[in-house]
C-alpha cells in the first residue's frame, strides 16, 4: 500500500506474525514479523507477508548453525579448500596463485554449503570469526608449501563488510602473516565490489592502510553494479575479479562478450589486472585471453581442492617443471 505525502511516495511493506499459542516474549513475535517483511524486498507483486512454517524451519535452522559455529571451530569442522589460479598470458598456463575457499562439515547436517551459512554470519558478525579461522589456515598453508616446495603461493582469502569495519584488521593481518613467516604479499585481500558503496570513505582509507602495509587487494565479484564509474578512480586497488555470471555466456551471448571487453577496458584504464573466475571451458579461457584477462580460475583447471588434494597439484606441477628443465 502507498500513499502520496506531498511530493513524496511513501511504500509499506508489512511482515505479519500471527499468535499461534507459543509463549513468545514481544519481542521474539517483532523479530518473526520482521524476518517476514525482509522476504518482500524487491517484490513488487505484494505488501504483506505471514509468518509460516517455512520461514520458521528456515529461522530454526539459522539459529542451529549460530549455536553450533563456536564447537565447529573448535572441532576444526570448517575446511579450508584450493582453487588454483592459472595466469593466461603466457604460450603456457602458469600457476599463479589460489583463493581459499571454506567448507562447513557438520556432524549432522553433512557439508553445509557456504550459501547457508556465510549470509547467517554476516548478519550477526560472526563472520569476522570465520574470516580470521580461514586466514590463519591459508597462512599456515602457504608456510607449508613453502617448506615443502621451495616457494611462496600466493592465496587470496575474503576480507568480509564487517572486517573492514574494524580499527584493528591491518594489525590481525599483518600478526597471522608474521607469525608465519610470511609478507604481507602472500595474502591477497578479496573485498567484494558491493562492500565498496556502504561507506566509501571508510572503506577506501582502510584499503588505502592495508595497501601501505604491503597487501594486495582484489575486487572481488566486479560487474555486479554497485559502484559507478566515477567512484572506480579512486579506489586503491591491485585487481579486478570478474563475477562469474559474467563469463558463463560469453561463447554464446554477443552482449555478454561486449560487456566484459568493456570492464577489460576499464581495468586497462585503472592499470590493474583482470582475474575471472568460473571458466569451465577451453573456448571461454581463449576469448578471455584475447581480451586481454591474465588469470583465470574454474574448473576448466580445476574445482575447489581440499588441502591435501592441492600439495599433490603442486606436487605434479613441480615433477612437470623438472621434467621439461631436464
């Protein structure tokens, strides 16, 4: 319903909880009429939603994963997995880096999918607990490969909205990189182009601070339309990442082509290299390449790789170096 108050439109969107006999306190009744008028968002159809029993199981299970989350860390529960990715513009592949990518174990519920519980995180700021799990994992890891192999892999690892926000990210990042005998070039921060719009001044000065101390920063999920191009000037960063969505038609979609030629386009205006993820196929990886992308990753390379499962890729990598040497 809407209603015109001068020369402004004010809309209404209303979540409803009907009383069904449980002895909810008032404001546990607020929170379930809320969690139903979040659901209209972007919904032009309707104004109104109820409460029902599959918002309620959807309610419940969130809860289950929040209560859960402390012992999982504990238990180790959450893995850290390997995407490799491959830099293109060479006559060969060559491994380049990889992003840590993190998986949830559950006793019960089997492998829950990081689409359930990562947006559960971030609303309630445990994300920051997650991040910095998977952070000291991937550091550790690349002080292991480098014992190992002889050599430092780059890992980019996800710097959530809410990390941002904090006064003391520079000095967590800069104790888990030196306590392992790394530099601050071996992590490689994602922050997602929509985190760059909620307040822009601090997330550009926070940027900025990491990017002094030496880390590398990659826009994560570039494309989706978050930030203007006005605002891409300023923005102190070292790569753009491509959304996947992006380059799942380019073989067979003229506009989609056309579209990342432009942010290619941009990327060579800001001086920065293009990482796209999702390409699953040789055809893609070519065109990419002929648009002038430097690093890929997807399974056209490979999928996700468990920790164990990503030593014996370098392993081989390492064996096919020395063989072509010899």
């Amino acid at each position: 319903m809407s209603e015109l108050l001068g020369d402004r439109k004010i809309t209404v969107r209303m979540g409803v909880y009907s009383d069904d006999g449980e002895e909810l306190d008032m404001e546990r009744r607020f929170d379930r009429a809320r969690l139903a008028e979040r659901k209209l968002r972007n919904s032009y159809e309707t104004r109104f939603n109820f409460y029902n029993a599959e918002l309620h199981s959807k309610e419940l299970h969130a809860e289950r994963l929040i209560n859960d989350m402390e012992q999982a860390l504990a238990e180790k529960q959450f893995r850290v997995y390997y995407q490799p990715k491959y830099n293109i513009q060479g006559t060969k592949p060559v491994l380049t880096s990889a992003e840590a990518l993190v998986r949830w174990f559950h006793p019960e519920f089997g492998m829950v999918s990081p689409g359930e519980f990562i947006p559960v995180f971030e609303k309630n700021g445990l994300i920051q607990q997650l991040d910095r799990y998977v952070w000291n994992e991937a550091a550790a890891k690349i002080a292991e490969w480098h014992r190992t192999f002889g050599f430092y892999l780059p890992v980019s690892v996800n710097v959530s909205r809410v990390d941002v926000f904090n006064p003391q990210l520079g000095d967590i990042l800069c104790e888990i990189a030196d306590r392992n005998g790394l530099s601050a070039e071996n992590l490689l921060l994602e922050i997602t182009e929509s985190a760059y719009t909620d307040n822009s001044r601090q997330i550009i000065d926070t940027v900025s601070a990491l990017r002094s101390r030496g880390f590398r920063i990659e826009m994560d999920d570039f494309g989706c339309g978050y930030s203007s191009l006005n605002m891409l000037t300023s923005l102190p960063i070292d790569a753009l990442k491509l959304d996947m969505n992006f380059i799942r038609n380019i073989c067979t979609d003229k506009k989609a082509y056309k579209l990342v030629a432009i942010m290619m386009d941009i990327a060579k205006l800001l001086e920065v290299p293009v990482i796209a993820e999702g390409v699953e196929i040789r055809e893609q990886m070519d065109l990419l390449k002929d648009l002038g992308c430097d690093i890929i990753q997807g399974y056209y390379f490979s999928k996700p790789l468990p920790a164990e499962d990503f030593d014996k890729l370098l392993t081989a990598e390492r064996e096919a170096k020395e063989h072509a040497y010899n």
